[in-house]
C-alpha cells in the first residue's frame, strides 16, 4: 500500500540513467561561457590545480564555516621519516540571530573566534597561512578570493551576497587589530573533502558532501573550462549541483511533499536538487508524508497530533535511528511515541518503510549525477575503464546506516565501465582547507625560488647595454690587425664587396653545408623586366659517423651527393659556376678560398681545421673523375642570408641568422678592415659571434646552465655565446633546469626520469611548441619562455651594436636610414633551412624587434625574413662574382 502510495519516488534505472544525461548536459552548459550565466549548475572555476603530492609541510590554520558550527583547526603537516599531520581544533557556535543578522557581525564573529584560538594556541604573534572552507556557491577568480552568489543552508546574512568573502574577513580582522593572518586560499567545503583524502589517496579526483547539504567537485580538463584561460592541465570545478532542477528541469520526478517543503523553506525555487537529496530536509519530507498518510487515515489510526503539525520535528537523525536494521522499529516507536500518535506494531513498520524510500531516492539521485561525472572523467582520460578515488563527507552519508551501501551499489550499477573507490574524510574538510593551502604554500615557496633562479636570465636594459658595448669593443679588435689574431669575435673579411645590382644572369650551382642536412641547388636567375629566380634542390642527409669521420670521408660523401644532384638534373656535361655555403668560421684569402678555423654545431670532421675547404671540394671532385665544376666563390650561411634578401631589397646589407647556431654579418666599409689592402667601397664582414664572450667577457651574465651546457658540449670554452642563445642549445639549457629544479623537488615530484637524463632529449623544437600551446601547466612560464626571451633580447644587444657600428662608419653623426635586416631561422635536424624554428616562439620575433628599437634608437631598421635559405644567397654571390669576373676580363 506504502509502495504504491509512494510510487513516485521509487525511481527504475532506466529513469536515474536519464537523470545522468540531463545533469552531463546541465554540467556542459554550466562550463561554457555562452550558457553559463542562464546555466542553473554553476560548475564554479576553484582556481585549486593539484592535490597534494606529498612534499607540503609547515603549520597552517583553517577555518570551517557551513553550519550552525564553526570550526578552527591548527593543522601542523611535518615531514620527518613520512609526512604527518596533527590536528588540534576547536567548535565554536553560530548563534541563529548572527546567521540571519548582518555580514559585518557575522565575520565579526568569525573574527573573534579566530582571535580565541589563537590566543589559546599562543600563535597571535605568527603569521600564519590560512585556509578558508566557505560552504557556500562561490564565483573565484583566483584561490584567495570567493565572491558569495547565493547563501544557502538558513544563513541570511544581508551584505554578503555579491561580496568578496576574503576580504570582508580581512576587514574584520584588520578593525580587531590584536594579530595578523595570510588568508591564502578559499574553498567549498566539498573541495576541501576532496584535497583531505586527496593526501591520502592520490587517485581522489572527487569530492562529495551529502549532509546538511549537498554537493559534488572534481578536476576537471582546463581544455573544457570556457570561463577560465588556457587549455593544459586541471582545474578543480566546484558543480553547486544543489541548484540542479531549479530551471525545471527535475519536474517529473519531483512530488507534492518536494513542492511543499520547497514552499516552506527560506529559498523557493531554488536547490530545489538538494531539497530532494539532502540531510537538511530529509526529516521533513518523511513529517510530510506521515501528516498526509494520516490524515488519509492510512497511518495511527487517522490521529494526527500537534506534534506531528510542527514543522522540524521528525528531524532526519530520526530517519537514521529509524532505518537501523536491529533496533530500527524500536527507535520508531520511541520517536513516533513522543510526537504523540500512539502507534501500533504496523504502524512502526509503515513507517520505516516511508524513511527506506525517502533515504533510498537520495542515495540514487546522488549515485546519477555522480556517474554523470564519472563519465565525464572516463571521457576525459580517454579510457575504457575508469580507477578513481571518490572523497565523502557529510552526517547522512557517515550517521544513516544503509546510506553509503545503497550510493555505493547503485553507483556501480549505473556507471558499470568504473571503479570506483569511495573514501570517507575521517578530518571533514577543515583539513582539506589545510591542505588547499599548504598546497598552495608549496606552490608559492617553489614559484619564489624558481623566480628567484631564473632572474638571471631577466637581463635589463642595462646589462644590454652594457653587452652592446662589450660587442663593439670585440669587432674593433677583429677588425685592427694589431688584436686580430687575439680577438674571440673574428670579423672574417668575405671578398664579397658588392650586393645584387639585377643584371645578374645564367645558371648557377649552389651547396649549403651547415647542418645534419645538406643541400644542393641549381638556380636559374634571369635579368630584364621581369627579373625571375628558379630554383631546384635536393636534401641530401650527412650521418653522423661522417661528420666525425676525416675530411677525406666528409668531402666525397659532399661530392657523391652533387653527382647523384647532377645526374637528377640531367646537366652532368657542363662545367657550372658554383656557390660554396659553409656555414662555419672562415679565414678568407679571396672569395674562392676559405681556410677552416674550427668546426662548431657537432662537426668534428678530422683535418679540415686550417684548410682551404674550397681546395678539399676541388680534389673530392678529381678523386671522383665524373664531372667538373668552376667554384667561383665560397660564403657563409650569414652572407647567402644577406645576398638573398638584398636581392630583392636593395637596402639589405645586414645578415642575421638565430637557428642552429648563430652569427651575423654586414656590410663594413674598407678603411676600417686592416686585414685586407684598399681603402675604397665595403666588403661584407662575417663577424662570428657566436665566439663571443670567449674570452670571459660575458662571465657575469652566464648562469649555472649555460656552463653545464658548455662543459658538456664538444667544444667546451669555445662558442659560449651562440650557446646561450641558439637553438642546437636551448632545449638542453631548459633541460638542465628541469633536471635542477625536479632535484629541488619543484617539479615532477622530485623524480627525474631516465629519459629526461639523456642529454638533448629535450629540442629545441619543443620550446616553440609549448610556447605557441599557451605554456603547459607551471612549467610553461618561467623556465621556457625566460630561456628564448633572453636568446632573444642577448641577439638584439648585439645587432643594435652592429647596426650602430654601420651607422658611425657610414654616416657619422646621422642616424642609419631604412637598413634592411634579412632574418633567417632554423633547426639543422629539422631539413632544410625553414623559417619555422626560433621564429615560432610566439615572442621571439615580436620582442627582438622591440628591443632593437630601445637599444639602437637612432637606427630606421625594416626587418625582411629570408624565404629561400642562404643556398639562394650562395649563387646570387656567384652570380655577381661572374658578373665582375667578366667585366675585368
């Protein structure tokens, strides 16, 4: 008779699985920014990214207000042989005239309790981290602060609503004056039970409360959370589900006893979910339901008592003591007995069978919109079967005896493909509070001393300026005979001493060495109107043996690759003008010949070093006896870069190149190049820079990385400068710091991997990508993007110096106009030269050229990114090399 009395609330499995998909969609709506402000469940940004991960330690008060009680903890985390916890608390009231009284005099309140306790723990002279579980809908735009939406659970206090629950605690603690206190981090009591068996249990990615309340959080994919930027990692969302319902979207299952207790409560129309669920209205529904029955003359003999009228007496501590297998009808008659219906036998029997259903539905309402977020874990991790740990508080999960067992069986039932866990929170989430903010103390101890570490790379304008000047005293002491032979920056003269003038003309062979891949070019440049230049390539690769083999090996394996180039082109019978790139420092004698100073970025290809590399090409063709070639001129990468571009602006007359290495040239006039005979006109000088700061001139600013980097490297002492800031190298800097900083234990839970042991296991290629990903998680920030900006901002220093020096030998006095800057980056193990390396660091381009601009102010500089490599460059030398050879003869 009950049962068909009650049918309504008896909910089938096929009705709780549609529960589940109406709450996925309330929870999708809830996270996007278009639905979010009409979205009835909130699905709140917490600002908590991690659980504990085991190293947080320190002393930490939290504070616990959700109830008529409020609770104060001191929650010591210490870390001798394992982590620990103690605890020391005390429960303070909250009268009902505070809870419905005015804001000020309730956190004057808290306040005053938290002077209390301090004053017993002998602490008010510390200031120590606070944590703050605040049980109600909060909106949070970081983790100390809570902008109150709506109280719930019979507080009312006017002035709250819409206000910053941090700071009106701060006011109040401000205006008492006897002690300080860091408030750091405010949660729901909900995230706070999550974070407490969190430290227990790493796998805890939920937190449920089902008591006075109810409510539900859980880490969610930042990928899915509209309201707050980025994309990587998790975020902490705190559901509010309690509001689920109140767009009407429960209606069916909903029953006269939901709307009349809904009727009578504080808050019509809203939580209208947590009035059919939780604890604070439990009591009430089954008072309902027996006044009906009653009156129907189904229950006492039709004896209806005032007692039984009044509303908030069948509390639902009496639905626990009711439902308790043994002593269950004994406690009902006891109860019923002093409302005063004189029951009989049958009647204690009815009644706990009303309690069973009433307890029942709660448990299933709360098993489906928990499975809706299991699911949404599952599709998240994109697996097939979820493990995770659920974290629960509240008096109706922990006091009602069949309570737990029914969530627990139907959860499982309806969410067959997870295993679950469910944890209890043995503290409550005071704790939780604590560790929230021991977490967050953690986080911000390691953000200071990785702050602190990485200031290094933080150049300022002045120590730039300072690099500046450093630069120019090393390219005066290239160029004078008198210091060359002792100058780290070599200032090689190239014997090119003129740019494109388009009347270049005919068919040109080009080689670009300078990486793991090497090129081969034909490049057909035609004169006239309608100037054109076409080009074919073939990538050919150079293994590693050969780059550390001998010269021999290295200039057949070039050779073998022009025969298999030329052979590709059908033009093996003719005897072409070629352009030699060698992108390594040269002492040049003329433009078609280059003695080899030393081998930088992994070649170590043995006796080329004090060669003519022009000289060792020539005899790797004879040895081959297939074909001849009329090498005409040999140029580094930086050079071709140049040609390239002032091509096709004639202004050009600096070449840049931040790729695998690093270097740049420009266009010197002759009386400042001791080195070579003649006064008139300019020729281009290639100042490898990248050995700048060789001889100890940079010390002050190398960190602790770039020397593990150099120490390590095949050329230690040598080319420190282009290892601070070029791309063979920058990977392992920031792999050198991630290794310094996870034995610190600021990342990766102090674990360092196998892999990331293995040197260059980290490209530079990464960098870009992260960097361009909007940085993933913590690491995004400093450690990366610090590393490129100062690459960066180091090569701007010295190309405003260069920029300068060009500008007081030219026109001194005056400042540089319209100086065209050929750019060019790339990766060697990347293919052929790209413009897709250091380039795509999203700041890279945009703060070099900013930065020339406030180091070289009187310097007009138009930056021009090369498109077709430095190989282009080598032929358009050769081609004007051609072009003055013909016109001396």
């Amino acid at each position: 008779q009950i049962d068909k009395y009650l049918y309504a609330m008896r909910l089938s499995d096929e009705t709780l699985i549609d529960v589940m998909a109406r709450f996925r969609r309330e929870m999708k709506n809830g996270l996007s920014r278009d639905f979010n402000p009409t979205a009835t469940v909130k699905m709140l940004p917490t600002f908590v990214r991690s659980i504990p991960d085991g190293s947080e330690k320190g002393d930490f008060i939290a504070l616990d207000l959700g109830g008529s009680y409020f609770r104060i903890l001191r929650v010591k985390v210490s870390h001798e042989k394992k982590q620990t916890v103690q605890m020391e608390s005390e429960i303070y009231n909250t009268p009902e005239d505070i809870m419905h009284g005015s804001g000020t005099r309730l956190f004057d309140h808290v306040a005053e309790c938290l002077g209390d306790f301090m004053e017993k723990q002998q602490i008010k002279d510390k200031k120590l981290p606070v944590g703050f579980t605040f049980s109600f809908p909060c909106r949070q735009s970081k983790l100390d602060e809570g902008i109150l939406i709506t109280w719930t659970k019979r507080f009312k206090a006017s002035g709250v609503e819409g206000a910053d629950v941090v700071r009106l605690l701060n006011r109040a603690i401000k205006k008492r004056g006897d002690y300080d206190a860091d408030i750091m981090a405010v949660v729901n009591d909900t995230v706070g039970t999550m974070m407490t068996c969190g430290f227990d249990d790493q796998r805890c990615e939920v937190g449920l409360i089902i008591g006075t309340g109810t409510n539900a959080c859980y880490m969610e994919d930042m990928r899915h959370i509209d309201l707050v930027e980025g994309d990587e990692g998790r975020m902490c969302i705190n559901t509010e589900w309690g509001a689920f319902g109140d767009d009407g979207s429960l209606e069916d299952i909903r029953t006269e006893f939901d709307r009349e207790i809904d009727r009578g409560s504080l808050n019509p129309g809203k939580q209208l979910f947590e009035k059919m669920v939780s604890g604070l209205y439990m009591g009430e529904l089954v008072r309902l339901i027996l006044v009906k029955m009653a009156k129907e003359g189904l229950l006492f003999e039709g004896r209806i008592t005032p007692e039984l009228l009044t509303k908030g007496k069948f509390e639902t501590k009496h639905v626990s003591a009711i439902e308790k297998s043994k002593e269950g009808l004994n406690k009902a008659k006891e109860i019923l007995t002093r409302l005063g219906v004189e029951p009989s036998h049958e009647d204690c029997i009815a009644v706990q069978h009303v309690c069973t259903i009433v307890s029942f539905r709660s448990a299933n309402l709360v098993a489906s919109t928990l499975g809706a977020i299991l699911n949404q874990l599952r599709d998240n991790k994109g697996v097939g079967r979820l493990r995770t740990t659920v974290g629960v508080d509240g008096s109706l999960y922990k006091m009602h005896p069949q309570y737990a067992r029914r969530l627990h069986k139907t959860t499982r039932r309806l969410v067959p493909d997870s295993e679950v866990r469910f944890l209890l929170s043995e503290s409550g989430s005071g704790k939780g509070a604590a560790m929230v903010t021991a977490v967050a103390y953690r986080l911000s101890e390691q953000h200071r001393l990785i702050d602190e570490t990485l200031a290094e790379f933080k150049l300022t304008h002045e120590q730039l300026l300072q690099v500046k000047k450093r630069m120019r005293a090393e390219m005066e002491a290239g160029l004078k005979k008198k210091t060359h032979e002792t100058a780290k920056v070599k200032m090689l003269p190239t014997f090119v001493r003129n740019t494109p003038d388009g009347t270049e003309n005919g068919d040109f062979l080009a080689l670009d060495l300078g990486g793991t891949n090497f090129r081969v070019l034909l490049t057909k440049i035609r004169s006239g109107k309608r100037r054109t230049v076409e080009m074919h390539n073939k990538i050919y690769a150079i293994p590693v043996e050969v780059m550390q083999g001998t010269g021999e090996e290295l200039f057949d394996h070039i050779v073998t690759c022009i025969s298999d180039f030329l052979d590709y082109m059908g033009i093996k019978g003719a005897r072409l003008p070629l352009g030699f790139t060698f992108s390594f420092p040269c002492k040049q004698t003329s433009l078609d010949a280059g003695i080899l100073l030393n081998w930088t970025k992994g070649f170590k290809a043995t006796d080329c070093e004090g060669e003519d590399v022009v000289y060792l090409l020539r005899e790797g063709i004879k040895r081959r006896e297939e074909f001849d070639l009329d090498v005409v001129a040999v140029v580094n990468d930086t050079v071709g870069t140049m040609m390239t571009c002032a091509y096709e602006d004639p202004n050009c007359e600096i070449g840049l190149i931040v790729g695998t290495g690093s270097n740049a040239c420009y266009m010197e006039e002759m009386r400042n190049i001791e080195m070579v005979d003649g006064e008139q006109g300019r020729m281009c000088v290639n100042t490898e820079w990248g050995a700048f700061g060789d001889n100890g001139c940079l010390d002050d600013i190398r960190t602790i990385y770039d020397k593990a980097v150099d120490d390590y490297s095949l050329n230690a002492g040598k080319q420190r400068y282009e290892k601070m800031i070029s791309g063979m190298y920058l990977g392992e800097i920031v792999r050198n710091i991630l290794i310094d900083f996870t034995k610190r234990g600021f990342l990766f839970r102090g674990q360092i991997s196998e892999t990331l042991k293995t040197r260059h296991i980290f490209e530079t290629k990464f960098l870009s990508q992260i960097e361009r990903d909007s940085w993933r998680v913590l690491l995004s920030s400093p450690e990366i993007t610090l590393v490129s900006v100062r690459g960066c901002t180091f090569v701007e220093g010295l190309f405003a110096t260069s920029s300068e020096f060009l500008s007081s030998a030219e026109m001194p006095g005056a400042s540089l106009q319209d100086v065209s800057i050929q750019l060019l980056h790339s990766v060697g193990a990347a293919g052929p030269p790209s413009p897709t390396a250091i380039v795509s660091f999203c700041s890279f381009s945009r703060i070099m050229h900013q930065t020339v601009k406030d180091l070289a102010p009187n310097c007009d500089v138009t930056f021009l990114l090369s498109e077709d490599g430095s190989g282009k460059g080598a032929a358009l030398i050769t081609a004007v090399g051609c072009r003055l050879r013909d016109a001396e003869q």
